[in-house]
C-alpha cells in the first residue's frame, strides 16, 4: 500500500514537472541578446523575442535606444518575432564611427535583419528612426515589407538641409546638455506623466555631445524626397497632433503614404499613449499581415 502511493506520488511530481517545462517552453519566448558588426565594422547591440516568419523591428529616434519601445515589445511578441535595436552611438552599441547619416544607421538594421535571417520585415521608426527605416527599406527590398512612422514623416517632401535647420542646431552647439533639456520637455503634451517627462529627459540629456550633434546634422541634411523617389515599399505613420502631417504633399512623393492621427499627445506616441498607439500599430500590421481567423 505504501509502495503503490509512493509510486502515484513520483508519477505525480514527473508529470507536474514535465507539464511545468512545457508551460514555462510555451508561456516565455526565447529571447536573444546579441551584436552583429555593421557595414563599417561598429558593433550594434540587439534584442529579439521569440521567433516567427513575420518580424516587427523597432528603430529608435535620436539620443535614445532600443529601451524606449518596451511597451511595444510587450503587446507584440506573442504575435511577431520583435527586434529592438540599439543605433550605432546609442545604448549599448559600439560608437567608433565617422559618418552619423541615416544611410550609415540604415546599414545598422540590415545588419540585424540579415544576421537573424528575418524573412518578412516591418520596420518602425520613431523621429529620426523614421528616416533610418527608408534607408534600411531601401537595403532590404525583399526582405521589408512595408515602413512605419511614430511622429515622423510629417514632410516627405523635404529635400535636405535648410538654413531653419541650421538656426535650430546652433544653440545644441553652444550648450548641448541645456539646450537638449528644454527641447525634450517642450516635445511632450501637456498632460504627460511628470515623472516619464524627467525621465526621458535626464536620459536624452546625457547623450554623447559630439555623436549627438553629428546625429543631428546627419538627420537635418536627409533627403527625404530623393529617398522616396527609389522606394517602393508602403509607408505608413501614426503621429501625434503637435506638428501637421502634410498628407497631400507626402502622397506627391509617396503615393501609398497614409496617417493615423493620435490627438493630446507629445512627439514620443509610443510612450505617452502607449495602448493607443499599440491599438493603430496593430491595425497597420494586420493590414499587411491579415490575421487568421479563429
């Protein structure tokens, strides 16, 4: 009698375990953190979740890194396999580069993309991802599938660097960590969180001055218009109401361009609002990659 239980008890405990191991297999996707050497040899650091024929990757805007889309990677990664990447000069990536242009960090996200061999590509890009998202689409024809905007895009007609572009940069030179401060601030709305504000701050403000100015001017001299003209991917952008999205003068140099409008909101949609913006980016993903029916 004490045998038998002792039996049941063990043959409990096995299947307990194995039914555990199956659970935690299931319930945890496989997470990769790794670096891959870019087309100039700087190393970029990467995360990605999980694995899946349909990859979203994130691409952060200046001064920031693959962090500031953690409540993206959350909502998609049980869906898509979904990569954050740290830019060359930013996070964890390596710095040692001459060239800070949106083709350099173009060359970034091939890196990624072709080292984990991703075979369908979405590619979203906050403020000054959004050009480095063109310029990986254009590294990536038959891997990307389409391109999205998180508060960028807003003039696809722009043709490089402008004397308004410079008259913004110059006080970044005379004072970079004061100037980033006040810029930052005055990007988010009116109702966002205090304590996400002063985060965002104090960690944008410590960037590397010299790489950040460079990022800067690599960004103010994109010629989106020229990008545009060889780029036959759709485009796509879910944007805040801070800055008008000129619709009608992007559709002129980029037919497919469409936006979604997220009212109240500051410049980082994805942090402030971030089950709005998730809801919009589902909805632009199931577009291209229509659900199956359950």
């Amino acid at each position: 009698m004490i045998r038998s239980a002792a039996i049941l008890l063990l043959s409990l405990l096995l299947i307990l375990g194995a039914c555990q191991k199956q659970a935690d297999k299931t319930e945890i996707p496989q997470v990769v953190v790794d670096s891959v050497a870019s087309a100039d040899g700087v190393m970029i650091h990467y995360k990605s979740y999980g694995e899946n024929d349909r990859a979203v990757v994130f691409v952060h805007g200046w001064s920031c890194d693959g962090s500031y889309w953690v409540r993206q990677v959350e909502a998609f990664k049980d869906e898509y396999q979904v990569v954050t990447i740290d830019l060359a000069g930013h996070g964890n990536s390596g710095a040692d580069r001459e060239e800070w242009t949106m083709g350099r960090f173009g060359d970034d996200v091939a890196a990624v993309v072709n080292s984990l061999g991703l075979k369908e590509v979405i590619l979203v890009g906050h403020s000054m991802g959004g050009a480095v998202c063109i310029e990986a689409s254009r590294r990536l024809p038959q891997k990307v599938i389409a391109t999205v905007g998180a508060d960028t895009y807003q003039d696809l007609s722009r043709a490089g660097r402008t004397e308004e572009s410079d008259a913004f940069i110059a006080p970044f030179r005379q004072d970079f960590v004061g100037t980033t401060r006040g810029f930052v601030r005055g990007m988010f709305g009116p109702d966002a969180d205090t304590l996400l504000v002063e985060q965002v701050v104090e960690d944008m403000s410590q960037a590397d001055s010299t790489i950040g100015l460079a990022c800067f001017e690599g960004f103010a001299a994109y010629d989106f218009s020229g990008a545009m003209s060889d780029m036959r991917k759709p485009v796509r952008a879910i944007n805040a109401d801070m800055w008008p999205t000129d619709v009608e003068g992007n559709q002129r140099v980029a037919e497919s361009f469409e936006v979604d409008i997220i009212e109240g909101i500051g410049h980082f949609v994805q942090l402030e609002a971030p089950e709005e913006f998730n809801v919009r980016l589902r909805r632009v993903l199931h577009e291209f990659w229509p659900p199956e029916p359950s």
